[in-house]
C-alpha cells in the first residue's frame, strides 16, 4: 500500500509541472534558462562544485516560480476580486521569485565571468 501512495503522489506532481508548464510563461522563460546555463557549462567545463552551484540555485528559482504560482491560484480561489491584502501577498510571492532569480544571476556571473574573459 506505501509504493501506490508514493507514486500517486509523484503522479500528482508531474501533473503539477505539467500545469505550470502549461499555463505560466515566467516558468518557461526559467527553463530555457536552465537550458542556456547547461549548455554553457557544458562549453566552459565548469568544475563539479560549480556544477553544483548552478543546481541549487536552478533548483531554487524553478521552485520559487512553482511556489509562486501555488500562492497566486490559492489567493485567486479565495479571494478573486481585487483586494489590497490579495496584492501584497501575490507581490511578497513575486519578490520571494524575483530574489531567487537575483541570487542565481550573482552565482552564474561568479561562475562564468572568469570563464569567459
């Protein structure tokens, strides 16, 4: 009974990055990202360290961007009409992205820029 409730748990969230893939174009745009990042690791021969850092910090902003997305369908569903409190969340959500996405910039530049001048 443990292994069927562990794969219908990984079932709901493939369809959960089936959805956001679908439906948000931000977690798109991170993923081609990832794409660019990769290939450009993958160039330079970034050392494994390095190549750690690049998955924490993919990791963090992929699911920032997830997170985010939870956040703004729960407070559309909950409160659909336009409403201070609802924007203040939706915007602190938005920040909790935005600075996931500032911090991966930092460490693709600390990696990168050496490599490339």
């Amino acid at each position: 009974m443990e292994g069927k409730k562990k794969s219908i748990g990984f079932k709901y969230a493939v369809n959960g990055l089936r959805e956001v893939f679908k439906s948000e174009r931000n977690f798109r745009l991170h993923l081609f990202s990832t794409i660019i990042v990769i290939i450009a690791g993958i160039f330079y021969e970034i050392h494994y360290t390095e190549w750690t850092a690049v998955v924490v910090v993919v990791g963090l902003v992929i699911t920032a961007e997830i997170l985010n997305t939870a956040i703004e369908e729960i407070i559309n569903y909950v409160k659909p009409e336009i409403h201070p409190a609802a924007k203040k969340i939706k915007d602190l959500a938005a920040a909790g992205v935005f600075m996931a996405a500032i911090t991966a910039l930092i460490v693709g530049l600390i990696i990168f820029l050496p490599k490339v001048f």
